[in-house]
C-alpha cells in the first residue's frame, strides 16, 4: 500500500475516531446529552455506569482522545522520502503507530466485553468508534513496511496496555458512585396506602425510590433494601415508587434512539393493580418482577401478565387494572420525575428525600446507608 494511499485511508478514520472520542469526553465532564441516547438508553447506561472511568473519576474517553490524537500526529508526519533521517523517522512513527493500534484493538475487546457480559446495555457510540478504531489499527498493520517483520508483535505491548487499563479499572473501581442534586420545586407527596414500602411505618426518615421493573440498577438496588433497613435499625422506611423510562408513557423521557424500556410502563402498572388490589400478594409479585436484585433477570411484559394471572386469577387482574388509583399514580410518579430531573441528570434507580434526590450505584449496603446520611440525611 502506497503511503498516499494510506493516509487517504487511515487519516478520515481516526479524524471520525477523534470526533466522537472528544463528543462522549464532553458528555462525561458536562453531562450534556448525546443526540439519539435518551434517559434509559443504552448509551445512558454505560456511559453513565462505573466502568466509564477510571478509578471512578477520569473518563475512559480521555486516553482515547489522547491516543487517536497521537495517531492522527504520527499519520501526518510519515514522509515518503528516502533519505536516512525521514527513513529512521518513519521506522519510529511505523513503530508507534502500531503499539497504538495494538492498544485500541485491546480496549476494543475490553470494552465490548463489558457491555455484553456485564452491563448488558450496548452504547451506539462507543461501537462505532471502536468498530472504526479495529478498522484503522487493521489498515496500520497491512501498510507497515515489511522490514517492520515484527509488526505484528508490535502491537502486543499496545495490547498489554489494554491489559492493564483493564486491571487498573478492576483494581481502583469505587464501591459507590452517584448523581445528586436539588430541586427548589414543589413535589407531589404520597400517601402511606399508596405505595408499598420497605421498613417500619414509623420510621422518622420516610425515602421515595423511583424503580423501573426493567431498570437493571433497580433489580441490583432492591436486593439490598431490607439490609439497609436492619443496619439504620429502623431510621428509614422506603417508599417504592413505580416509573418508567419508556417515552410510551413517560412525558419526561425524550423521544429519539431505541426504547429499551418499552414495555415496562405495563409494567408498572401490573405492579400497582396488584398493590391496590392484593396488597398480601405484592411481596410474591415484585419478588417475581425485580428478580432478587439479579440484573440479567429481565421479563417481557406478556410473560408478567400471565404470571401475575396465574397467582391472583386473569378475571381479577383485568378487573384490578382498571382500577383509577393506577392512573392517578403514575401520573404523580412521572410527575416527580420530572422535577428532579434535567437535560444531564434523569437517571433511576431515584432515592428522593425532602427536596434533595440521589442515584447511585451500588450493591453495597453500607455504602449506601454511607451516602444516604451524607447527601440527603444531614
């Protein structure tokens, strides 16, 4: 391959890369949204989960922007002439330029594991950018000239690298991270027969939490409830509040990308026909539904149905979800989402108390009772 050949080739790929390295850096440090990645998205997802960062504070999309900068660098300064200094100088650009491709192949796969074996949530824009950093590292390796004979395992240090960010994201990942803030706007309350609850009916701190049946965080946080409840030793009792993140019924979720969510607005609902109606058979129902904090436990909205029926009866089920209260509920959940809510900060699991609202994201219950009575308790 001819060196003007290449950089036609390479240079508009690790410009694109470029591009959308610097667009997710922003969104990480501003929380400015991504076009087409509304709130529950998959986009939202994982750039909004732990993994995200490194050592819980420094966007995994800095390095990248620093390592595409690089490339685009070294590209523009491969020369083709023949004397001994440009020939020295492009064995050494060669040299980099292929440990860097060695290096975002390696973080490709990296990456691409974790959205598929644990966050189960795929980001549009993270794929491209990988799928176009492979394609440029591909096209580095096929272009390096033959007495770079170990071009090849020249990329291996690039791939041990990528090691290495891996371990250092396992070794330094916090046990805790979370969005809060607070709303100077009046907040629609509820009353104790309206929603179910985890803890005592006297305890002195009453929590709203705002779950989606779908929301895999919510599954993971649901687990941990009733530890947390034993550990205050009766401080905190939690109201379960049912939203969700689908625009089909969610006024406050942007419309645009893909609907992970669609189907949990007959969720939810399901779940507040049978409080209102069987109110003794709502722990076996919402157990079924939140899957024990298991957070690949994900049910289609038809399957519910029928195993809702099953325990409380089909003609029951029909007759509870025509019930009024449903209606009037959720429209004051959504109503409470989108107080404390903004462009850059909708996420659930949604721990609200007075006027003051945390998401975070852990499966731990000390440090979630830890940040409970540091940010919204004081």
């Amino acid at each position: 391959m001819t060196l003007r050949r290449f950089k036609t080739i390479a240079l508009p790929i690790y410009a694109a890369c470029l591009g959308l390295g610097i667009y997710m850096l922003v969104h990480s440090l501003t929380g400015a949204g991504l076009v087409g990645c509304g709130t529950g998205s998959g986009c939202d997802s994982v750039m909004g989960s732990l993994w995200a960062y490194i050592a819980g504070a420094l966007p995994v999309s800095a390095p990248a922007v620093v390592a595409y900068l690089l490339l685009l660098i070294c590209i523009l300064f491969l020369s083709d002439r023949k004397d001994k200094e440009s020939e020295e100088l492009n064995g050494i650009i060669w040299t980099m330029m292929l440990m860097l491709g060695g290096a975002i192949v390696g973080v490709a796969l990296w990456f691409s594991y974790l959205q598929i074996a644990v966050l189960h949530q795929f980001c549009k824009y993270c794929i491209l950018t990988h799928l176009l950093g492979c394609a440029g590292a591909a096209v580095i390796a096929v272009a390096a000239p033959k007495r770079q004979a170990v071009r090849y395992g020249t990329m291996v240090p690039g791939l041990a690298a990528a090691a290495l960010l891996a371990a250092v994201q396992v070794w330094t990942m916090p046990s805790i991270v979370y969005d809060d803030g607070r709303t100077g706007a009046l907040l629609p309350s509820f009353a104790p027969e309206e929603l179910p609850s985890v803890g005592p009916a006297d305890a002195p701190h009453e929590i709203r939490l705002m779950f989606d049946f779908q929301c895999n965080h919510c599954r993971a946080l649901h687990k941990i409830l009733p530890e947390v409840v034993e550990k205050t030793g009766g401080d905190i009792r939690f109201q379960l509040c049912p939203v969700s993140l689908s625009n089909e019924c969610n006024p406050y979720v942007p419309h645009g990308g893909i609907d992970s969510f669609r189907g949990s607005c007959t969720m939810a609902k399901l779940g507040l026909a049978v409080w209102y109606s069987f109110p003794e058979k709502y722990p076996q129902v919402e157990e079924y539904l939140l899957g024990s904090g298991d957070v690949n436990h994900i049910i289609p909205p038809e399957e519910a149905r029928r195993h809702i029926a099953s325990i409380v009866g089909e003609t029951q089920l029909e007759t509870a979800l025509q019930d009024e209260r449903i209606q009037a509920c959720l429209a004051k959940s959504y109503e409470l989402f989108g107080r404390t809510s903004s462009s850059s900060k909708s996420g659930i699991p949604r721990l609200i108390y007075d006027q003051s609202w945390l998401v975070p994201e852990t499966d731990s219950a000390d440090d979630l009772i830890s940040v409970i009575y540091s940010i919204l308790i004081q």
